[in-house]
C-alpha cells in the first residue's frame, strides 16, 4: 500500500531539492533518514520532514508495518517564485528570485 507526503512551498529551489531526492529514492525508510540527517546540502533538513511527515501517515495507518517501508518515489517540483528587487549602481535594480519548490515523499511497503 502506498502512503505519500507533500510538502508544499517550501524555501529551497527545486534543481537544488532534486539532488537530494535522488539521493534517497528506492532507500529503506531508515537508510533515507540517516542519509538526510548528515547530509551536508541545504535543503536535507526539509526532505528530511516531508519524510517523517509520510512515515507519520503511514503510522495511521494499521495495515502498514512501518518498519517496511520502503521510499519508492521522491521528487521536487517547482512552487511559485518570490520576485524582489535589489539597487545597483547607477539607479538600476535587479531582480532576485527568491524560489520555491513542492516536495513529494511516497512510500511502499518492501
């Protein structure tokens, strides 16, 4: 049975998240959160969340052995972007684009 977790507008850029979520995907549940704690990349901490997030919704569930479960997809989507303005020389501005991603844990039973 599948179990998935969203996390949504989350304040990391999705090419940046994508990296992580191909770290941990087809990884036993434990692996992956062991992979995230000590990974050193900026967005680890909020993979790391939707995934105790999807584990969470699968302990809901009595069908399901939490201890089985296996990541079977995990990916990054892109959220809308912040769109801010910085002075530069000269009276011009520039535009920073502050990003945002959706992440997406689903789990299955191994």
């Amino acid at each position: 049975m599948r179990v998935r977790a969203v996390g949504k507008f989350l304040r990391v850029s999705a090419r940046k998240a994508r990296l992580i979520t191909d770290l941990i995907k087809g990884k036993r549940v434990e692996e992956g959160m062991n992979l995230l704690k000590y990974s050193p990349k900026r967005g680890s901490r909020l993979v790391l969340k939707v995934l105790n997030s999807a584990v969470a919704n699968a302990d809901q569930n009595p069908n399901i052995d939490v201890d089985t479960l296996v990541i079977q997809n995990a990916y990054a989507d892109e959220g809308p972007t912040l769109k801010r303005w910085q002075p530069r020389a000269m009276g011009r501005a520039t535009r920073i684009r502050k990003r945002t991603s959706h992440i997406t844990v689903v789990l299955e039973e191994a």
